[in-house]
C-alpha cells in the first residue's frame, strides 16, 4: 500500500489485491486487546477503584462494538475500495485514517500480547514457533498499515 494523494478532505492509497485482503483479514480480528489490560490508575478507596475500572470496562466495551461496527460498515462500502490498475484505490477522510490507526493498533497491540509480550534485547531473537507465527504475520502486517497510515497524516 502506498500514499496516491494526502489532502484535508482525503487520502488516497494504491494497494495491490494481497495488501487488500490483507487488510481485510486484519480489521477482522479486532478487538483483541483484552479489556482487563485497561487499567485505571489506583485510587486511594478501593471501592472508588473497583466503580471507576467497571466504568471504564463499560465505556470501553461500548467504544469496541462502535468501533467493530465502523469496521465493517468499511469493509462492506463499495466505495471505499475502487478497482485500478492491478490493485484498488483505497480512499479515506483524515479521520478515517486516525481512526484505523486506532483500531490497527489494537490488533497490532493485541498479537503482541498474544506472543507473550516479547522485548528482546539488540541483537538477540525469539524463537516462533509454527503456531504463532499468524500471530507475528499479523502485528507486523498491522504495524506496515500503521506506518502508511502515518505517513499520510504527515502530509
């Protein structure tokens, strides 16, 4: 996927037929960040804590159905991916992009979790096995649509 044209009312992109499906396959995994990973900051009463993070699950989980719903309302608008040359157009208002960028981190933040959180030292590899592989392929993928994404909000 690359950037056609960034302006204030839209964002165009070239994306071949495997970046699409892609895509596709990795806005359907949302939501996977565990919502118990949200925490609110500790409050001195303890009840005040165990209302406010019942709260904050509550709007959260009200924030991830919208969300889920704007993803498919995306992925099911004709529009929204138009067939040029060997690939598609993909077109997005400014807050479009912001808001994929949202819902991409959460997948890419949430495959992490998966892998077990793994920060490496430089120099030093995890060894992945077969079955969390998809798992790496799909933070990776989500963190290159992340990366145009934000190239196109730079311009």
């Amino acid at each position: 996927m690359k950037l056609i044209r960034a302006g204030r009312d839209a964002c165009v992109f070239q994306m071949g037929r495997q970046e699409k499906s892609l895509l596709v396959e990795l806005l359907q995994l949302y939501p996977l960040v565990p919502v118990a990973c949200h925490r609110h900051r500790v409050s001195r009463k303890a009840t005040d804590t165990e209302e406010t993070q019942r709260l904050l699950a509550e709007a959260l989980t009200e924030q991830r159905r919208r969300n889920r719903e704007q993803v498919l309302a995306l992925l099911d608008a004709p529009e929204r991916f138009q067939p040029h040359d060997s690939g598609f157009r993909f077109t997005l208002s400014p807050a479009q992009v912001e808001w994929l960028l949202q819902v991409l981190n959460d997948v890419r933040v949430g495959c992490w979790i998966q892998l077990g959180s793994p920060d490496p030292k430089p120099g030093e590899s995890e060894a992945i096995d077969d079955a969390r592989l998809p798992v790496l392929r799909a933070m990776e993928a989500a963190g290159f649509f992340e990366m145009v994404l934000l190239g196109a909000l730079d311009r």
